[in-house]
C-alpha cells in the first residue's frame, strides 16, 4: 500500500553455508528483542516525521485554499484540526527525544562497564535508565504511530476531495503512514509489552516525579489538569488490577496504556514550556485533547463489570 521507496520481498537460501553469530541461546531473548527495540524507537522517529509531514501539508493547503471568500484555515473547524495536529506532532516529538534519552543512557553505562567496574550509584541508575527505556519505547512506538496514522487523515480531511488524487502528498503520507502501527509490532503488541509498566507502576512513578517540577504560574491550571488526570488514571489501575484477573487486565490494557501516555506526553510538553514559550500552545491544546481522552476511558472503566467480558469474545 505504501512505501514504495523500500522495497519488501522474500529472501530463500538454499544450501548456503553460514556460521554462527554471537552466542548460543541468547537468540531470541536478548539479540531479537534489542533488535525489535532498536526498531520500534526508529519507528517512533519515522512517525514523528510523518506527522510533520502531515502537518505541514495540510497547513500550507489550508492557507492557500479559497472559499467563500477567505482562507479555510479562518473556519473555525480547520482551525481546530490543525491545532490538534500541531500539539500530537509536539506532544509525539517530545516522547521520541525523551524516550530516546533513556536508550542512549543505559547503553553508555554498558559501554562503561565493559571498560571498568560501575560503582553501586551508577549500577542503580543503569538499572533505573534500563526500566525507562523498557517502558518508554512500546509507550513511543504506539502513541505516536497512532497519532501519525491520525494526522495523516486529517491531513487529507483539509484537503479534502483533492486530498484523495494523486495530486498532492497527502495521499501518500497517508498509504505511507499506516504501516507504522503495524510493522516491529502491531500497536496491540506494544501495549502488551507496555502494561506490565501500568501494572508495576513505572508509569506512574515517571509522573509523579514530574508532578513536583516547578512551571510558570500561567501554566499552573494546566497542571493541575494533569494531576486530576493522574488521580483518574490511578484510580482506573487499580480498579483494574483490583479485580485480580489477568483477563480482565488484558482486556482493559490498552485504555490504561493511552492514559498513561496523555499525562506522560503532558508533562514532557510542560517541561518544554518551561525552557520556550512557543509551546505553551500546543501544550494547552493537548492536555484538552488527553483530559477528555482520558476522562473517556476512566468512564468506562467505571462503569464496566467483569461479566461484560462474555460480550467481546468469540
């Protein structure tokens, strides 16, 4: 359907002599899955550029474009769109750097170890970098593949019928898009490796130790926002994990995976505030955008029994 730049086909050998490489019985375990890592976080990236994409595309049809007399961008619904695009690109960009962060840090204090002993203090924040990273790149990997696949159709929407021909780059961007929810792990996959961090709560550890950070006082109600959000997604976690079913959690991961990812990506957004003004604007759009998402999944939650579950299996 898209990237047509990479091609993708079947490789066979046969009777091809080979040798082994690395060790014996670390295949899967630890070579496939920093493989799969390495893959996802560069996956985060391809959709942060997506969005991008995404966005400046649509911005630049929607100042262009004519009607009734005026810009479309002046409509009030167009500028809602973009506005909601711009802050999932800032929000999706700022879970990339931080994720990314974890990643090169853990694996400098592998480079160091081979060199030396660590002392106890960086074997701990070794540990701590590596717990992060564990957690952050299914988080990075799903959100903003989502968002992506999200500011791709509303790119299209802008367009709208023009945004369907080949005549512009939004179709593309939106072929191109859609498999990054689905390559390196499908975004169910993510959230499967992201909820054991719900349930052990590195998430909210993450959140809390950010809900002390000094903000500007214009910035205050928003984060009190995110707070009330935190108080929502704390209480759904342990209505969840409450039940003490495996099932049960299965079945709810995923809202718990995105409300963690709203306060998460809030918060990253808040941090970026406090060092340039320009984007305290996507940071209010978004954590609008996350409290009502996360409001949604703490309604159902709420108001979802175990027995309901005969209702979604097959």
């Amino acid at each position: 359907m898209g990237i047509k730049g990479s091609p993708t086909c079947e490789l066979v050998y046969k009777d091809a002599p080979a040798e082994l490489v690395g060790s014996r019985r670390m295949g899967l375990i630890k070579y496939v899955m920093a493989l799969m890592n390495g893959a996802r976080l560069g996956i985060a990236a391809q959709s942060v550029g997506l969005s991008e994409n995404a966005y400046r595309e649509a911005l630049a049809y929607a100042r262009d474009r004519k009607q009734f007399g005026k810009a479309i961008i002046e409509f009030p619904a167009v500028g809602e769109i973009l506005s909601v695009m711009k802050a999932k690109l800032d929000a999706s960009r700022a879970l990339l750097y931080a994720c990314t962060r974890f990643v090169d840090m853990y694996k400098i204090y592998d480079d160091i170890a081979k060199e030396r002993k660590l002392s106890v203090d960086e074997k701990k924040e070794a540990k701590e970098f590596s717990r992060l990273a564990d957690a952050f790149t299914p988080l990075a990997k799903g959100m903003t593949s989502e968002f992506a696949n999200q500011n791709a159709y509303d790119c299209i929407q802008i367009h709208g019928g023009s945004g369907f021909m080949k005549d512009y780059a939004c179709e593309r961007v939106y072929r191109d898009a859609r498999i990054t929810s689905i390559y390196e792990g499908t975004t169910q996959l993510q959230v499967v490796a992201a909820i054991r961090h719900v349930t052990t709560g590195t998430y909210l550890g993450w959140i809390n130790g950010h809900s002390s950070m000094e903000c500007l006082p214009e910035d205050q109600a928003t984060k009190g926002t995110l707070e009330f959000m935190t108080q929502q997604y704390a209480a759904a976690v342990e209505a969840v994990t409450g039940v003490g079913d495996p099932g049960y959690v299965d079945f709810m991961a995923r809202r718990l995976v995105e409300m963690a990812g709203y306060i998460v990506m809030g918060y990253l957004l808040l941090e970026d505030t406090t060092r340039c003004a320009d984007f305290r604007r996507s940071l209010e759009v978004f954590v609008k955008y996350g409290q009502a998402e996360v409001a949604k999944h703490a309604d159902f939650i709420a108001n979802f029994t175990p027995d309901q579950l005969s209702n979604y299996t097959f």
